[in-house]
C-alpha cells in the first residue's frame, strides 16, 4: 500500500494538472454542474475516477467557394442577358426562383461555410452577395405582387440603383482586396466591379442597360471560370487548369511587397 503522504502528494498532482488542463481548454471559470464542465469528463455525465481532456474537433469541408462562385455567375448571367437585351425584359420575374435558391440561399450557405475554413474573404463575400440575390428576388416579389402600390418604376428604380450603389462600394474594398488573391479571382472582381458602375449609371437615367449587360455576362463568365477551376483541380488532384496568384505576376511582385511593408 502507498503511504499516505504518497497518496496525498499524488491527489495534488492529479489535482493540479486537471486544474492546468480545465485552465486550458477554458473550463476552469465555468460552473462545476454546468453541462460543458460535466460532459468534458470520461464517464459523460460526472466526473470520472480520471480526467479526459476534451477532444477539439477539427472540421473537415470540401471548397465551398465553387459553390458559391456557380451560384452567383448563373443568376447574374440570366439577369445580364436581359439587361444586354439578348432576352426579352418580361423574363426578368424568372429571376425570383434563381435568385431565392441558387444565386441567394445556396451562395448564403456557401458563404457561412468558408467563414467555417477561416476564410474572410470569401465569407463575407459569398455571404453579401447572396443576401444581396435574396434582397433583389423579394424587392421583384413586391412589385409583381403589389405594383404601383408600393413603390412607383421611378421610386423602384431609385431603390434598386441605391442599393447598387452600396454594393458598388462594398465591391471597391472587396476588389482591393482581391489583389491578394489569385489572377481568377481578381479578374472575377474587376468586372463586377466595371458592371456594378455600368449600372449604377443605368439605373440613375445616365446610360442604357447593355453596357453593364454585356460586362455582367464577362463577370458570370469568369466566375464559372474559377468555379471549374477550383472543381476540377479538386477532382484530379492536380493543377489541371492553372490560377496563379496576383502576387507571382512581376508587374504586381513590387506593389504587394510594399503593401506588405507598410
């Protein structure tokens, strides 16, 4: 049998490295009865004869940025097809289906799971822009279900042309951004950021609907373009389609480093 002053010294031990590992994995502060503290033990439901360290789970997620990038480039091309008039303006109402489940919901989705992977770009980028689809499917909803009687085509036209204008400056930072990012990406954001002007212009009486159509539809061309690419490379395991980052490029080597230095 151990003395008793070996199982008091080994009782402190004990004591004292459950007290460090509790202080690691922030339990120490909680409750002794809270459900984190009491299901972080052996036995799930009390303290076990010997403490076990929680497990951290480490999720593992495919590239949800394809997704988003898909999301996005189908319906943005349909509505650009009608801007540019190469479809009749009355399809603009099919938008509503495109814009709820794939170009809003799914591009939400894939949004909140890149903010999963750490990734801020793509998080709030995928995230805003499908907010942005679900804004511009209800505003459509409102007006072909109540017309005039809600908003007036001069007022629905300025609303619309407003909230082009926050996201015209929502996409600068963002465009900037993608500067850090590979030549895909950037290209995606350039013009969407040529097509957000375009329209802005368009919905202020300034200029037509087809310049920011045609730009739209060179947008949704690139995004699908990164999309394939991320899809692709991902299924063979290998650069099959290359993207290189911004960064590589010798005209942007210089620019990046004194970013960086600032």
């Amino acid at each position: 049998m151990a003395r008793p002053e070996q199982a008091v010294a080994e009782m402190n031990n004990q004591t004292a490295n459950r007290s460090e590992e509790e202080e690691n994995f922030g339990l120490k502060d909680l409750p002794p009865n809270s459900f984190v503290r009491r299901y972080s033990y052996g036995n799930m439901g009390g303290v076990a004869a010997e403490y076990q360290a929680p497990t951290k789970q480490v999720v593992s997620l495919g590239h949800p940025e394809a997704l988003g990038l898909a999301g996005f480039a189908a319906t943005d091309f349909m509505l650009s097809c009608i801007n540019a008039k190469l479809l009749p303006s009355g399809l603009t109402n099919s938008i509503i289906a495109l814009g709820f489940m794939y170009g809003g919901s799914a591009q939400l989705i894939a949004g909140i799971m890149t903010f999963i992977k750490q990734n801020t770009f793509g998080g709030v980028a995928f995230s805003s822009y499908g907010a942005f689809w679900l804004a511009f499917g209800v505003l459509i909803t409102l007006e072909a279900e109540y017309g005039t009687n809600l908003l007036s085509t001069t007022d629905f036209d300025m609303a619309l042309g407003f909230i082009l204008v926050c996201y015209t400056i929502f996409n600068t930072y963002m465009f900037v951004a993608s500067m850090g990012h590979n030549i895909q990406l950037y290209i995606v954001f350039l013009t969407l950021e040529l097509e957000l002007v375009l329209d802005d212009m368009h919905f202020f009486g300034a200029i037509s609907s087809v310049p920011g159509g045609i730009l739209g539809m060179l947008c949704s061309i690139s995004a699908w373009v990164l999309s394939a690419t991320i899809v692709i490379n991902d299924s063979f395991g290998t650069t099959v389609i290359p993207n290189p980052e911004l960064k590589d490029l010798p005209i942007f080597r210089d620019w990046v480093k004194m970013i960086k230095g600032m």
